[in-house]
C-alpha cells in the first residue's frame, strides 16, 4: 500500500522550499518579500488543518455550554460542512446576544472566557510566537 505525505506535510514541504531554494536566489526584492508571505501562509494553513477539527469541536462544547438552548433547535451537524456551518450560527447567536444585551452578568463572565479562549488556541495555531499569556490584556 503506497504512503503518501499528508496534506499539512506537503504544505510544510512547499514552504521550506521557498524559503531555502527560492528566496536566497531571488533579486528583486518585492517578490522576495512575497515568497516569504507564501511560505508563511503554507505554514500557516498546514498548522490550521493539522489542529483544525480538535479546535472546531472544543469550541462547538464551549458554545454549547453558553447556549444549550441554541443547540438543541439546531440539532447535531453530521458532516464537516455541517458543523462548520453549526459553529458558524452558534457564533452568530452568541453575537446577537451580546449585541441586545441578553446574557446574565454569570453568562458574560463565561461568553468573555469563551472569546478569549477562542483568540488564543486561534493564535497559537496562527502565530504560535504569539504572547498569550494571561496577564496580558
């Protein structure tokens, strides 16, 4: 049975590329600027899709435990697009919530601690250099 490298791998891959063979032997210095950029966001998206369904499914419970009530009309998603779609209207209620002021002060306190948990293990994917230290503010 033929093995072959996973997607985030092959991304992984393109990226040292650039950075090893194609930006050293780039003159021009925009472009050299871009293949940094692309070698980045290779980077970037083989982390996303490595951690991506670990993240999606943590925030699905965190939202489920603000907003029970929201799940329950919703039902549960099957397919990856469909809880991509889930999440997606979860975090719409949630929204609109905030925005008309429909939460206890217990049910901000934890719709606070949802947004920031979400920020950082966003972060940590996306920029894992990124401070997120809980003393920052």
């Amino acid at each position: 049975m033929q093995q072959r490298p996973t997607k985030p791998a092959l991304l992984q891959a393109i990226a040292r590329f650039l950075i090893s063979e194609v930006y050293p032997n780039v003159p021009d210095k925009r472009l050299n600027f871009r293949v940094l950029i692309a070698a980045n966001l290779a980077n970037m998206v083989a982390a996303e899709m490595e951690s991506e369904h670990t993240l999606m499914e943590a925030e699905m419970a965190r939202l489920a435990e603000l907003m029970p009530d929201a799940v329950a009309r919703h039902g549960a998603p099957q397919s990856d697009i469909e809880r991509w779609r889930f999440l997606s209207e979860l975090n719409r209620e949630l929204a609109a919530r905030i925005r008309q002021r429909r939460l206890s002060s217990a049910e901000k306190r934890r719709a606070w601690a949802h947004v920031k948990e979400t920020l950082i293990r966003t972060l940590a994917v996306d920029n894992p250099r990124f401070d997120t230290a809980p003393d920052i503010e």
